[in-house]
C-alpha cells in the first residue's frame, strides 16, 4: 500500500514537472515523462530487494550502474551551468530553463556522448531492474529505455533546427548514451 501511495505521490510531482512538454506529444519531454514514470515503477517495484543479497554479482552491477547515474547527472548539469548558457525559447516553452541552452557544450561527458542526463536515467533504471529480474521489471525496463531513445532523438531534432551545423557536426563525434559504444 505504501508503495503505491509513493507511486501516486511520485506521479504528481512528475506530472506538474512535465506538464508543458505532455500538451505537445512532438518535444522532447514528452517521452521523457514516461521515461521517468517507468524508473519511479522499477525503482518502487525492486525498492524491498535493494539490500538483499548485497555482494551478489547482479546487485554490484546493479550499484556501479546506480552510483554512475548519479555522476552522470551531476557532471552534466555542472557543464550545462558552466558552458551552455541560457537564453528563452519561444519556440520551445515546454523547456525547463536549464535545458535552454545557447552553446553545444562539448567538455566533460558531454565530450563523448550528446545525453548524459538520459544516460543517467538509463542507468539509474537499469540499475533498479537488476535488483530482481522479473516479467514485470523486464517490460517496464525495455519501455524506459525506448522512451529515453524517443526523447533522445526528438530532442537531437530540436537541437538541429536550433544549433544548426554545429549540432550536426557534434553528432557525428559523439555516441548518444554510452561513450564509445551507443
């Protein structure tokens, strides 16, 4: 019941932080809202087996992929403060304001793959799933990580029209989630 409630709880403040984005299912954080409705399941789902068997080779896995989120999100929003600058897009008002970026930031992460915050969200969902495989778990991890590819590539769409050639440049040597890999 607990669970359910946090799922609920969870959902609310996801749906008020994407509210814009699920009026025009054409953007970015349209997908990424299910994305993140998927990782709030997992992460509920697999919550009881967390410290279950600790040392197990799944659950250390499990814990390189979830601290490894963690330094992804916090390495890429440091370099999007630090070197993306902001400016309002009207033609994007469904963006939060720190994806308003005026620079194709290429340092850090951001160097080798074009979507560490979703790189995060991947690992972050990956890592719950592999605190206890299940039918269940496995479907809902194969949606996240379709909903992240989606908001990935309707957003490379968006940064197209907005960066031009630079972004087409930048893709070209850069992986999306993985470097050197995907």
């Amino acid at each position: 019941m607990i669970r359910i409630v946090l799922f609920f709880i969870g959902s609310l403040f996801l749906l008020y932080f994407s509210r814009r984005s699920l009026v025009n299912p054409g953007t970015h954080g349209f997908y990424r809202f299910f994305a993140f409705e998927g990782i709030l399941s997992l992460v509920l789902i697999n919550h009881p087996h967390w410290f279950s068997r600790p040392f197990t080779l799944l659950h250390l896995l499990s814990w390189l992929l979830l601290f490894t989120s963690i330094y992804f999100v916090v390495q890429s929003l440091l370099m999007l403060k630090k070197q993306g600058g902001h400016a309002d897009r009207e033609e994007m008002p469904e963006n939060h304001s720190f994806e308003n970026t005026v620079n194709v930031v290429e340092e850090g992460l951001y160097k080798y793959i074009r979507h560490p915050m979703y790189s995060s969200l991947l690992f972050l969902g990956w890592g719950a799933f592999l605190k206890q495989i299940s039918p269940l778990t496995a479907i809902l991890v194969f949606l996240v990580t379709g909903f992240l590819i989606a908001a990935a590539r309707v957003e490379e769409k968006e940064n197209v029209q907005f960066f031009g050639n630079d972004y087409i440049e930048y893709m070209k040597r850069t992986k999306m989630f993985v470097p050197w890999f995907l």
